[in-house]
C-alpha cells in the first residue's frame, strides 16, 4: 500500500511538472514532448486505480496518433519566439479566465465544492463493484447498451467534426491530372500498343 | 532448502525483484541474439535471391558476421552533429531500442511461459508499436538535417495510417476469442491447423501482414530510408552505437511483429497437428518456427518486390486497407451474432 502511494505521488508529481512544462517550455516541440509525458503519467495513474483499458486507450489514442499528428505540425512550424512573447499579457487575462473556468467546473463536477452529480465516494462505491469483473468487459456491457444514444451522439459529433475538416481543406482544381489506378490496371495491350510498320527512309 | 529458495523469490520483495529481472533477461539476451542471427538470415536470403553467396568470410559459413558487425558498431566513434539537438538526438535512437524491447513483455511464448499475462495484452502491444514512431520523428527533427526530417515525416504518416487498419485487424480476431488477453488468443487456436485463425481470416492475415510491412519500414515500404532520395532517411546523421540501436530496435520490431503475427493468426506454441509425435515438441520451438516462417517472407518481400511511390502507399493504406478491414470487421462481427457463434464471457 505504501508502495503504491509513493507511485502514486511520483506520477501525479510528474504529470503536474509536465504539464507546467508543457505551457513554460519555450520550444513548441518540447511542448508537445512533454505533452506526451503527461500523457504518459496520466496513464499509469489510470493503472494505479485499476482502469488498465482506459489508460491503455489514453496511450493508443493520445500519445500513438492524436500527439505524433501534433508533433508532426508543430515540427513544420517556423513560429518565432519574441512575437509569440509579445502578444502574451494582451491574451493572458482571456486565458485565466477560461483556465478558472475549467478548474471551478472540474471542482463542481466532482462534488469537492457544492453537491455535484458524482461525488467521490460515490466514484469509489462503482470501482469496488467493477472490479468484480475486469474492466473492459464492464465498459463493454454498459457502453453499447445503457449509453446508447450518448455513444451514437459522440460519434455523430466526431463525424460533423470530420466533414468540417474536410470543407476546409477540399478544394477542386482544374486541369490536374489525376492518377487512376482502376484505369491504369485496366488498361489492355490492345489500348496501349499499336504495331506501326515503319517505312524505311520514311519515319513514322 | 529447495523450500526456503521458493519462499525467498515470492515473497521476499529482493527474490522478486531478481526474480522479475532474471525474467526480463531471458527474454531480451535470446532476442538479441535472434536480432543478430535475423541480419545473418536476412543477408544470405538476400544473396540466395540475387544469385550470391552473402557473408562468407567470417567464421564458418560467415556465421560469425553479425559478431563483427556488432563490434564494429560499438568501437566507432559517436559523432552527434554541431547543429543537432544534443539530447533528443541521444534520446531518440534510445526510444526506439526501448519501444522494440518491452513489448515483449506480454508475448505468450509457450503454456504459460510469458512475464506479464495481463488482460489488455493486445491492447498493451498495439499501444506500444504506436510509440515506435517517436524515435523515428524525434530523431528526423534532432538531426536537423533535410533528409532526416524528410524520412521521419514520411515515417510518421505512413505508420499512422496503417496503425489504422492493423487496429481493425486486431479488433475482428478479438471478436473471435472474446478476451484481449494474448494466452487465450492462442488457447480458442488450439487443434488442427486449420482451426487457428489464418484460413477463416484470410483477408485480415494478408493485410496484417501487409501492415506489418509498412509499420516497420520495410519493402516495398521503406520510403521514410529510401536510399536513392533520402540518403538514409531518418537516420542519416546517426553513426556508431546510435545506427546501431535503430538498427537493433527496427530487427526486433520486426521480430515482434512476427510474433504478433504466429499469436493472432497462426496459432501461437500450438502443433500444427495435434497428435503424438508433434505434440512432444515444446510449444516454445513451435511459436519460434513460425515466428521463423514470417521473418522469411519478410526478408522475400525485401528481395523481390520495388519500393512504393509514397502517394500510392498512402492510396493504398487509406483507400483499400481501411475500407477493406472496416468491412471485415462489420461482416465477423455480423456472422458471430446471427450464426451462433460468439465466444461465451
């Protein structure tokens, strides 16, 4: 027990200095690499309450696609420092203001202030049930049917959030000549060769 | 005596600690050696197809080549670039030994024989071999060289986009078994070979494997190191012991990938004949056979086929393999339901 506290606070410490990091760091990619760090914490603080498959999705979906694609852009970027530094107080006070208002959410979502839905003991009477079976198995049989529609209106979420990507980067232009592989696997001897008889002196 | 030694390594928390490193060790010294022998295998394979003899000098029948090599590897001298990134550059090569090495952890090498036999085996392994990436795009970025960045931008998109359908893969032998636990992967495998899951998944064996190809850089995939317009790709400005490593972590990815390929598709330790004088032979030599037998296509592919242009392998990951495997997982998914057939919890 007093070993899993120390892990405990050795991640959570970790996580915290990271994502500090994260927003002092004055590269962009270090940014992003300690993002991937907190990640990585935030996972195996998942599986220090026993919730393997969430931190193994966390590390799947997180750290193996949504961070590479960050660090992936970010690496492009040519951002200057002193002009980012300039325009720091003018956004600072919009920022704090929507930091505060997370982290009083944060506090009223998990019943720490005032009466939230969930509060935390409550969160620990559902982990003392859940680990009667292992978790996956315990997401799956309330995910596709006691979620339902939620599930169904995350997704629809996600798909509008696709479409709109794609507008914003789809645009048709003319005259380019596109590759058809259909077309080109297709394509017959009879359609790609003729045999020319060449006259002699005559070219053809 | 012999009872005082058991209670020493479980429960006394020094036994278990040596014993968890004794474990690791018989795991990684075996696969290096593998790892070595597998660039030996790779180069006379090579040499066979092109019509040469392949390493022969160095020890009988050259078998003493990879030794060489290694030393040879470890004696260079480190050269880290004047304009590089001096930690990530370091650090790179280190993330993709390490990511290489610790998947290991949860391969079922024989009835019982693996080091973590944790529930989200599958899961574990898919989200390690999405970390491989990291060294590759960390070390294209450190290098601060236009090839190396180009190679690792190459990398990172082609491994992302064929994560994708191996993950659908995953999910329709998931299906199948109905645990994410890789022993009993192998156990709904056991009897005739043609009970393990390569003849009824035939279409998700071939783009796994397919996959498999284009996540470890290999041909017809290996753009992000293309010779002929990268120089070496992203790990151009790497010399010595930091080539070595992404040498050794790309070998055993490759490895891994063959492993995950025996334990998903071709039965993992099982004979493929379940009857006397198959069953005898330790299941371990089974699974390392067949670990064997993919490694060799792996190493065919290399020596027959040309490399890709790099749109048609984005066309052919995004555009085929996705819709392809999306497909195949809505079709078992369907079959198990309405014929029956779905694994009991």
């Amino acid at each position: 027990m007093i070993l899993q506290a120390l892990a405990f606070y050795v991640f959570a410490a970790i996580t915290v200095a990271s994502a500090a990091m994260v927003v002092v760091s004055r590269n962009p990619v270090y940014s992003v690499l300690f993002l991937i760090l907190a990640f990585f914490n935030a996972a195996a603080l998942f599986l220090l309450i026993g919730a393997e498959f969430i931190a193994m999705i966390l590390v799947i979906v997180y750290v193996g696609a949504v961070a590479v694609l960050f660090l992936f852009v970010v690496m492009m970027l040519d951002i200057n420092l002193t002009e980012l530094r300039e325009g720091f107080l003018e956004y600072f006070p919009v920022g704090a203001l929507i930091g505060a208002v997370v982290f009083a959410e944060l506090l009223l979502g998990v019943g720490i202030i005032g009466s939230g839905s969930t509060t935390i003991e409550a969160l620990n009477t559902h982990g003392a049930q859940v680990t009667a079976i292992d978790n996956t198995r315990a997401i799956g049989q309330v995910l596709y049917t006691q979620y339902f529609y939620l599930f169904q209106v995350a997704g629809l979420v996600l798909l509008v959030a696709m479409i709109g990507a794609i507008v914003l980067t789809l645009r048709s232009r003319p005259g380019v000549r596109r590759q058809k592989a259909g077309d080109q696997i297709n394509r017959t001897k009879d359609q790609a060769m003729t045999v020319v008889k060449v006259p002699t002196r005559g070219g053809v | 005596m012999f009872a005082e030694i058991h209670t020493f390594f479980t429960t006394n928390w020094l036994g278990i600690a040596i014993l968890i490193l004794l474990q690791c060790l018989a795991v990684t010294v075996p696969l290096l050696l593998a790892v070595a022998y597998m660039t030996y295998a790779d180069r006379k394979i090579w040499a066979s197809i092109q019509l040469r003899r392949g390493p022969n000098v160095v020890g009988p029948f050259g078998l003493l080549q990879p030794m060489a090599d290694g030393l040879k590897l470890v004696l260079k001298e480190t050269i880290v670039p004047s304009s590089a990134n001096g930690i990530l550059f370091i650090i790179a090569p280190m993330i993709a030994f390490m990511t290489a090495l610790v998947a290991w952890a949860v391969v079922p090498f024989d009835d019982g024989w693996v080091i973590a036999d944790i529930n989200v085996g599958i899961l574990y392994l898919f989200a390690i071999s999405s970390l491989g990436v990291y060294g590759i795009i960390i070390a294209g970025w450190a290098s601060n060289s236009k090839y190396a960045f180009l190679g690792a931008l190459r990398s990172a998109a082609q491994m992302v986009s064929y994560e994708v359908s191996i993950g659908f893969v995953l999910i329709t032998v998931l299906l199948c078994v109905g645990s994410l636990n890789l022993s009993d992967v192998v156990i709904a495998q056991s009897g005739w070979f043609w009970n393990w899951y390569w003849l009824p998944l035939l279409p998700m064996f071939v783009i796994f494997f397919i996959s498999a190809l284009a996540e470890t850089n290999r041909t017809p995939f290996d753009l992000p190191m293309s010779e002929a317009e990268l120089v070496a790709g992203f790990h151009t400005e790497y010399s010595a012991m930091t080539f070595g490593l992404f040498f050794l972590g790309e070998y055993a990815n490759m490895i891994l990938l063959s492993a995950l390929g025996a334990v998903l598709f071709l039965g993992g330790w099982h004979s493929p004949i379940p009857y006397a004088p198959f069953t005898l032979v330790p299941g371990v030599i089974w699974f390392a056979l067949k670990i064997a037998f993919l490694l060799f296509i792996f190493s065919w592919t290399k020596g027959t086929l040309p490399r890709y242009r790099y749109d048609q392998l984005m066309r052919l990951g995004w555009k085929v393999f996705l819709p392809v495997s999306l497909g195949w997982v809505v079709l078992t998914a369907a079959v198990l339901t309405f014929g029956g057939w779905l694994p009991k919890p």
